[in-house]
C-alpha cells in the first residue's frame, strides 16, 4: 500500500538513482552499500516525518529493514496502531 512512498523515500534519503528499482522483495540491510547506521537514523526520521509516526528504538530490529516490503509493512502497522 505504502510501497510506492516507501521507494522513492528510500531513493531520496539514499541518494539512488532514479536508475535503481526497488521492489517489495529487494534486500536493505547488508545489501545497499548506502544504508548504513547513519542512514538508518536518516530514514527513521524521514518515515516520521513522512508519516506522522514515531518509531521507538526496541522497534528497530534487522527484520524491520531486510528488504523494501517489510519497511512498508513496518510502516503500515504504525499507522494502524
């Protein structure tokens, strides 16, 4: 539902190309050479801000960022609660 959002979030906070395609299924964590620990913080935000969401640190885990569907599912269970 998010997915499209999600991507181009990603691309922007990343600096990807508008070359790279993200889909549900592509890995994050150990995969994007970008997405390290400073850029995790750097997306955190702007999924807050994005969103209107607040992300707690015991919300953060590997399964959370292991690829673009989880994100998204990640951020559409936020928003539910």
């Amino acid at each position: 539902m998010y997915l499209d959002q999600i991507t181009t979030l990603l691309k922007d906070v990343l600096s990807l190309g508008d070359d790279v395609v993200l889909t549900a299924s592509t890995p994050l964590l150990g995969a994007l050479p970008e997405l390290d620990s400073m850029a995790v913080v750097n997306l955190i935000g702007a999924l807050e801000d994005q969103f209107g969401i607040a992300v707690d640190d015991d919300e953060i885990g590997a399964a959370t960022f292991e690829t673009v569907g989880s994100l998204a599912a990640f951020v559409e269970q936020k928003l539910a609660e």
